[in-house]
C-alpha cells in the first residue's frame, strides 16, 4: 500500500492547494516528522525557529507543507519587508525606536574577543547599538590588547569598551587586561570559558554545557558531546537559541550593558 507524504498534497490526484500563512511571530506550529510544537520565534537561515511551552527552541527548515497550523498544512512565507515591527520592546529590552534610521557612527568602540562574539551582541542589542550609533568589531583574541589600544588612539569622545571570556581573578585574560592602564577604556567580562557558554542550555534544548577533557579545543569538545557535527554547524545552533536577552546568563547581560553605557557617555 502506497504511503502518502505531504508532498502529496502539493502534487497528488485532488491537487489540493496549501494555504501560505504569512510568518508571525507567536503563530503555534507544529512539525510533523517529530511533532514538536511551539510558537514561532522567527526565520533565520532559511528555518523557522520554534519554542515550545518549556521555553525549548528547536530549528526546522522551511518548505512547502512543512508545519501544521491547527492540524492542517501550511507553507510559511516571509512577512514583506515593509511590514510594521510588531513588538515594542527589542530583544535587550529596551524600547524599540520606530522607524528607526542608524545614527551616524561614533568614534568610540566596542571591541569583542571574536566573530560569534560579535553576532551575539548584534542579535540581541543590535536595535540599541544603531540607535546609539556604535559600531562593534571582533579583535580575534584579546593577546596584543594593550598594542591595540594604543593604535586606537583614545581620548574624549573616543572611548573603548572591550569585552573579554573568562575574565577570572588569575586568569590569562585578567592579566593582559591588568595592564591596560586608559580612563577612556572599559574592559568588562563574563566568566565562561567562551561566549556560548554564555546563553542558557535550556535556550538550545540541552540541560547543561558538558565538561570538556583538559587539553581539548572547548567548541569542538562541546559539539562531539552533543553531537552538533563541526563548529561552524554548533554555533549556527546556539545562535538560533538566542532571540532576546533572556536566552542568556546575567553576567554577559551586565557586562554589554556597562559597555554601551560607557562608550555613550556624553562628555561634559
């Protein structure tokens, strides 16, 4: 006996058309194939990230008939570009500015340990950093901190503020930032050995960061415990975890706040 998939209903005998749903935020789907459930958080990457009632994100490509609305099939499209933000509040909280256009950039900086660093910082205050016109660039490791500094080239209305992992009382990190003597740079941190640590597990649908054996690299010990295949493909996941400033621990939460608060200062 032939089994029928959903792609039956786009090209079997009935021909029967799949409504395309415009993609909302909140809208409760369902997929199919694991029949998890939960609202939609947003598209990114070509998928459809979903949390359920536990607060569990799970990721699923989009397609045609891909997910249940109310028990029947549907095909997720995205909203036009022109359409009015729904929520009022961006993902760090803060009041979302309507209409917003970028401000001219700042001199002042902020300066992340990496490239996820950076893509974290933007998902979460990207509305507030473009509404404070700063500009956040990743220094691949913090090792020639102090040099960098000193080619920036500080002073009034050209402030630093420098993000660092695991900035622990005896650390590395907390030596090199030590010697960094400026008034116009902030150096704060988080204590996680690197920023994925940083986003809650319950957030990307695991219930604890596993421990890594000394001697091996942190991501890709991480990604051969849960199985999350190569970094690059691990960090795609946790970055779909993450879609407002709840989705992570409150030491990295007051540290980027302290940044843009010191980087924005009006000077006297």
């Amino acid at each position: 006996m032939r089994s029928h998939s959903y792609d039956d209903v786009l090209a079997g005998p009935r021909k029967r058309k799949v409504a395309e749903v415009p993609a909302e935020p909140g809208l409760v789907l369902e997929d199919p194939a694991s029949g998890f459930c939960g609202a939609l958080i947003r598209l990114e990457y070509g998928n459809a990230v979903l949390e359920d009632a536990r607060g569990r994100h799970r990721v699923f490509p989009l397609g045609p008939a891909a997910f249940l609305l109310e028990g029947k099939p549907v095909t997720l499209v995205p909203l036009p570009q022109s359409a009015p933000a729904t929520s009022a509040v961006s993902a760090s909280g803060s009041v979302r500015v309507a209409g917003l256009k970028a401000r001219t950039a700042r001199d002042s900086r902020i300066w992340v340990e990496g490239k996820h660093d950076a893509e974290l910082v933007e998902r979460v205050w990207g509305h507030d950093l473009r509404v404070e016109g700063v500009v956040v660039e990743p220094l691949d490791g913090v090792d020639e901190l102090a040099q960098r500094v000193e080619e920036f080239g500080t002073g009034p209305g050209r402030r630093l503020g420098v993000l660092v992992d695991h900035l622990v009382r005896g650390s590395k990190e907390s030596r090199i930032v030590d010697s960094v003597q400026d008034d116009n740079v902030l150096v704060t941190g988080h204590p996680y050995v690197d920023i994925w640590q940083a986003v809650k597990p319950e957030s990307v649908g695991i219930s604890s960061w596993p421990s890594v054996p000394r001697g091996v690299e942190w991501k890709e010990g991480i990604c051969a415990a849960l199985g999350w295949g190569e970094p690059y493909e691990g960090w795609q996941r946790v970055l779909a975890g993450v879609s407002s400033f709840r989705d992570l621990e409150t030491p990295l939460i007051g540290a980027v706040e302290r940044l843009i608060d010191f980087v924005t200062v009006t000077e006297e």
